[in-house]
C-alpha cells in the first residue's frame, strides 16, 4: 500500500492511496472467513455453507464491501493520525491501473485557529439622560396618546403615514408591502435621509425610488433595483397639551419624568450590552484571522439565496469565522450550557408555550452559551468607557446592532 497527502489548498486535502491487488485480496478472504461463520443461507445450517457456494451467491458484493470497508479503514486512520477535522462529504473516486487499485479522495478541513481573545480592547459606552432627552420623549408620548386624524397636508415629522411599496421591474409593479404603516418618530431619522425624501409628498402622491439610495430598503428589497411608494394615508396627531393629561392617559401615578427617565436608562443600559457584543465581535474578527472553508461559504450562499435574502459574501463570510470562533473558544475553555440553566428560562418566560418545544430549547441553549463565551471575553478584555447622550446611543444601536 502506497499513501500520498496532498495539499490542494490551504484547508483543501487529497488523499491518495494504491492498493495491491494481494491486499484487497487478503481483505476479501477476511471478509468470506467472517460470513462463513455467521450468515445464514437457506437450505445451509448456520455455519456450514461452504466457500464455493458463498462466492458463487454474492462474490461481486463481497469484493465490493470488502474493498470499501479496507478504504474507510485506512481513511480513518490517517484522518485521525493528521489531525484533520473534516468539514465537508469526502469524495471517493476508485479506479484500477494495471495491477493496483488506485483510491483518490477530495475533502476539506476546519481552519485551525490560535485564538487571540486576551486583553480585548473594548468601548462601553456610558450613557447620560438629559433633561431634554426625557422631556423629547414625553413629547413623543404627547404625540403618539393624542387624537390622530387622517390630513391631506405635506408629511412632517411625527406623522403616521401608510405605504404600498411595489417594486417597479420591467416596468411592471408587482406588490412588495401593502398598508404598511410607519411612524416617523426621533430614529427614523437615522435612516438615510428616507423622511427627507418623502416629507413633501401628500396622500395620493407616489415617489420613485432606486434601492442604493436607502441603505435600509437595499437590506429589505435586496434583490429590487427600483420601487415605488404610494402613499395611501397620513394621519397627524393633536397631541395631549400636559403631562397631567398624559399621566391620566397613560395611568401613570408617580412622577412622569422620573417614570420616562427610569425606561430611558433600562433602554440605555441594554443598548450598551448590545453595542458590548458587537464591540467584543469587532475584535474577535480583527485580532483572530484565518481561512474559512470553501464549502461553508457555499453552503450559506445556498441557504441566502434560497430565502431570498440579500447576499453580502463579506458579511457572510464574518458570520462564519465568528461562528467558527465562537465554537472553538467554546471547545477550549469548556464551556457549556446544563439542562437546568435552560429549563430555568422556558419556565421563567415560555411556560405556556406548547409548540416548536425542541426548536426553542436549542435557541436558549445556543443564546445561553453565546452569552457565556461573551462575557468570558469580557472579563478578560481591556475595558475602556465613553460617556455620550441617550440620542447618540440609539444611534450607534441603529448602525451596528443590525449586524451580528
């Protein structure tokens, strides 16, 4: 026998093996002294069928058997001695060359990473509440509890406004979002300029929009190069006058500023843990390079086109070394989820659900052991904070947090 290891690429092996005739031979007869004690044929008691009679039955399948049994044998064998973890279906392809039988087989293997995941340099932002920050949001309270009624008047900030959205391909419009409704509130205005675009439009009107020029929209209607919206319906609010009217309203018996203030910080203090994450992943990425496989990057490419989702290939490919990241430091700090830790949250928060039991339970175990990895690396990472405003927060939450 004769073992050549190729290296293709980078993460892509070949492995070739030549195989003697009197070595696959030797592993047939192997093959026939096993069957010859075990099977049973009719007509024959259980052991004495003779070799003749065996081979005459089934020699081509035992050949067969016998030679594929000997190639994943000595595969195994030299997967395990190389250390290859394999992340694809190996291809086999056998073919005979004079007296030999020569075995090719095509595969590729996990990257192997040396993390990098000390002394992190991370930004937590702090955020402060500002008195016109809580008093921006009673207004925003003010606008959204008053008495809406439908005007014919230009769109203007706070309005609710309904949308047909058509994409506009091959001068055909085909129905993307029917009696859409969106609320132009403070973080709408983060998104590319589309208020700017449609502030002066009334009901009835319809604007024509090429996708690259909303960042938003290119993500929804990734696959649209133009579309149109049609605008159906504008309703403004006359808003409550006094924060006496909007504590009735809202039933609010304590302080309204200290009530908003209390929500602006419990907002704040999850923004900041999700702009942690993306901070912590940031860096993983950056510190933590390799090659990914070839075969992972298709496979998401498939699974993104078959959803019809937009395909990003850099995107994508950071979800896969995050995930391939992500386990390893799982593999190398041990970390894992117990069944109590999960069933602690479906009783907590999904007692009444019935359905998708075992979908959900791999979702908090999964949201569990993230959780965990992260705040390992966390407690390792050279920690820096910023102090900026509750707007400035949101807005950094809009930017990033969509991504991971």
């Amino acid at each position: 026998m004769n073992v050549e290891i190729k290296k293709k690429d980078l993460l892509e092996k070949e492995i070739i093996i030549t195989l003697s005739n009197e070595e696959i031979e030797n592993e047939k007869n192997k093959k026939i002294s096993e069957l010859l004690k075990s099977i049973t044929i009719k007509g024959f008691r259980k052991g004495h069928i003779t070799q003749d009679v065996l081979i005459n039955k089934f020699g081509e399948k035992i050949t067969n058997d016998s030679l594929k049994e000997l190639i994943n044998k000595i595969f195994i064998e030299l997967i395990n001695k190389n250390n290859f973890k394999i992340i694809n279906l190996p291809i086999f392809q056998i073919s005979k060359i004079n007296e030999n039988t020569k075995v090719v087989i095509n595969f590729e293997i996990l990257p192997e990473i040396k993390l990098n995941i000390d002394n992190i340099k991370i930004i937590e932002y702090i955020s402060e509440i500002k008195d016109e920050e809580i008093a921006d949001e009673i207004e925003k309270l003010k606008i959204i509890n008053g008495k809406w009624e439908e005007t014919n008047l230009p769109i203007n900030f706070g309005d609710l406004i309904t949308l047909d959205i058509f994409s506009l391909e091959n001068e055909q419009e085909t129905p993307l979002l029917i009696n859409n409704d969106v609320f132009l509130h403070e973080e709408f205005v983060f998104f590319d300029g589309f208020i700017n675009i449609i502030k002066n439009y009334s009901t009835g009107m319809d604007i024509s929009i090429n996708i690259k020029d909303i960042k938003i929209f290119d993500k929804i209607f990734y696959n649209k190069n133009l579309i149109k919206i049609y605008i159906k319906k504008i309703m403004r609010s006359k808003k409550i006058e006094t924060e006496i009217e909007l504590k009735e309203k809202l039933y609010i018996k304590e302080d309204i500023i200290e009530k908003i203030k209390d929500k602006l910080e419990k907002i704040s203090k999850n923004v900041t843990k999700k702009l942690l994450k993306v901070s912590i992943i940031n860096k993983l990425l950056e510190n933590n390079t390799f090659e990914i496989p070839k075969y992972l990057m298709t496979e998401s490419l498939n699974d993104y086109e078959k959803k019809e989702m937009k395909v990003d290939k850099i995107e994508i490919e950071k979800n896969i070394k995050l995930e391939l990241l992500l386990n390893e430091i799982k593999i190398k700090f041990n970390i894992n989820v117990l069944h109590d830790e999960i069933q602690k949250v479906l009783d907590t928060f999904y007692k009444n659900v019935k359905n998708n039991k075992d979908d959900l339970y791999k979702k908090i175990e999964n949201n569990l052991l993230e959780e965990k990895i992260f705040n390992l690396i966390l407690n390792k990472a050279n920690k820096m904070t910023k102090k900026i405003t509750y707007k400035d927060l949101k807005k950094l939450e809009i930017e990033n947090v969509h991504k991971y």
